[in-house]
C-alpha cells in the first residue's frame, strides 16, 4: 500500500533518495504490501530547543515521511508535538514537507515540560476516530523522561490491546539516566504486564542527523514485525501478509499554551476531544 516512485518524484523529488532507502528496509522486514499507519510525535519541551535549531527535528520527520509513503498511500503522516500538554497536532505531506517543522514551530509559544501520556492519549484518541483498520507505527521522538513516569506506562499497557506499536526515540546524551524509563518500558513483563510488547527505544546521540538514514529505517523497524505478528496471532492486529519475524538484533545506537492552527483531516476528532 504505497505511494508510487512516479508521485513522490513529482510531489517531493527531495524525498526520492529517503523513499528508496526506506523501501529496501521495509522490504528486509519482510514488510512490503503490509498497510501501515504511521504517526510522529515530537518532543517539544525545553531541552529540545537545540535540535528544532539544527535541524534535527525537520531531518526526522522527511526521513518519517519517506518511510510513511512506502507504508501507506495517503502522502501525509499526522503529527502530534507535545510538552507539558498537547501544543499541536497537524500533519506533514509529500507536497508541503519542506520547512514544515519550523512553520509549525513558528505557532507555538512557550516550551514546556514532558508528558508521554497526554500524547498517548491523543494517538490512540485519533487512531479510534479514524476508523482505521490498519495496524499503526507510532515514531515517539524525545530528549528525556516524562514527569509522570507512572501514568506513562499505565497508558502503554493500556494499548497493548490495541493494534498499535510504540517505537520510542531518543535524542541527547545516550548515558542520560533520563532513558532510564524507556528502557524500562521496553522490557516490561509479557504477559505479567501487557499481552504483547507493544514498544521499542533507540537512541541516536547528540547529533541526530548523523546516522544514515538506512540505519535509522532498519532501527524504525526492527522491533515492528515480530510485535505484529504476536499481535496477530491473540487478535489483536488484523490479519494481512504475514511479516518476517527473523530481524537483526536490538542495537541502540550510541550515537496552557497557543495551539497551532494547521489541523486537517483526521485530526479533528483530536481537536473536539483535547476541548481546543
């Protein structure tokens, strides 16, 4: 369920080398004709401001898109920025990628602290709405711990019934005692805790953008196919072609304020829920 080679060139000729990369990844998972919904929530909270500076933000959410267009055919990936609350939901798309972090950025006020759960209650508020069918990735991009460490893993053991996976991402110091907490997210209990581990974390350092983009897909997908194949197998997940469960092993890489107004779309069941 792709968008085709010949719509990216036309609609992002900047995007065609990340959209082959991230086909040859999808198609290593054994992942190639899967519908994949795929969402990205960004960190926006005050220790994030160097990387929204160096671009660092923007680089992820063309490598998403570009990983997105191979997964479904829609051309947008929805987009929630979160900090102490939601500051705004919105999306990208193939025809308006370029510099659409610090246009959104641009609407925002003060940055605040870290909440994973108002996001992830957002995510799974949107993905219900929606009416999707289709299995989601959800790309969580952050800098540090939530200041409710108990109601964020409430909230994931919470979704593992759902069809949802939770690929978390760090960016910063990768000693930080501050990813302690996702680590630990990582590795609670099946099934003492949740049916399916239903989440992931990597980290990619101080300087995000220095990864290759072949080896941030294949970390962005690494943990995805066995989960939907367990996920698959109690129910959870709708049935499809069947992944390879065979991936690499785990490496992580050592390496109330204005809402914005952009919200199409989907997004609008988000919108009427938050009470924005």
């Amino acid at each position: 369920m792709a968008v085709s080679l010949d719509k990216v060139e036309r609609s992002a000729p900047a995007l065609v080398s990340l959209y082959k990369t991230a086909d040859a990844s999808v198609e290593r998972r054994g992942l190639s004709g899967e519908r994949v919904a795929v969402y990205l929530v960004i960190d926006y909270s005050g220790s994030m401001r160097p990387f929204y500076r160096d671009g660092s933000v923007q680089a992820l959410a063309d490598r998403v898109l570009g990983l997105s267009a191979n997964l479904d055919d829609d051309g947008s990936v929805p987009v929630l920025f979160f900090s102490t609350e939601v500051d705004a939901q919105t999306e990208i798309t193939l025809e308006d990628h370029e510099g659409r972090i610090d246009r959104i950025v641009a609407g925002l006020g003060h940055m605040g602290k870290t909440s994973y759960h108002v996001a992830m209650d957002a995510v799974v508020r949107h993905y219900r709405e929606s009416g999707s069918t289709a299995p989601a990735l959800v790309l969580f991009q952050t800098d540090g711990g939530p200041i409710n460490k108990g109601a964020a893993e409430a909230r994931l053991c919470e979704a593992a019934k759902l069809p949802i996976f939770w690929q978390f991402i760090g960016f910063g110091d990768p000693d930080s005692r501050q990813f302690d907490f996702l680590r630990k997210l990582d590795q609670l209990a099946v099934p003492e805790k949740r049916p399916v581990d239903n989440a992931g974390f990597f980290h990619l350092g101080r300087d995000p953008q220095k990864i290759s983009d072949a080896k941030l897909y294949d970390l962005m997908l690494a943990e995805f196919p066995s989960w939907l194949s367990a996920a698959r197998a109690q129910g959870i997940a709708p049935e499809g072609p069947q992944p390879r469960t065979t991936v690499a092993p785990r490496t992580e890489h050592p390496v109330p304020l204005p809402e914005s107004r952009e919200r199409r779309g989907l997004w609008a069941g988000v919108t009427a829920w938050l009470g924005r």
